[in-house]
C-alpha cells in the first residue's frame, strides 16, 4: 500500500495525524497536504488537542504527540490487514 493510498483510507483526523508525523505544520501545510477545507482541519485540530493527540506549539503551528503517535500507529496497523 502506498503512502498516497494509505492517506486518503484515514479519516479526516488520520489524515492531520499522518502529515504531522513528519514534522510540524503551520495550517497552510496541512490545507495543502492533506486536501480538507480549513474548517475541517480546525473542527479536527481543535478535537486533536482536546484528547492529547495534538498540541499547539509556537505561533500556529502544531506536533503530533507520542500519544498521537501511538494511535496513528495502531490505525495504520488495521488499515494494513
């Protein structure tokens, strides 16, 4: 499977997790990586952070955490079954 097929399977809050585990994004990097309207990225962040999944750091920016790792990981592992 590759990583574009792996992408588009993930919800829309898999999708943000999958392109934050590269690195952090701005919400402009993640428009563009991940094809979702900004208030589907925001609505998805906002519910990221809430359970520990995401954090916000420096000035609109956001890192995936270990906890978000972990999730995305086990995702990742059903999707490949």
């Amino acid at each position: 499977m590759s990583s574009n097929q792996l992408s588009l399977m993930l919800s829309p809050a898999g999708r943000i997790l999958y392109v934050l585990k590269s690195g952090p994004k701005n919400v402009e990097e993640l428009l563009k990586e991940t094809n979702l309207s900004k208030n589907t990225i925001y609505y998805h962040l906002k519910d990221l952070i809430h359970h520990g999944y995401v954090i916000k750091i420096g000035k609109g920016h956001y890192a995936i955490t270990e906890k978000g790792l972990n999730l995305l990981r086990k995702i990742i592992h059903v999707l490949s079954q």
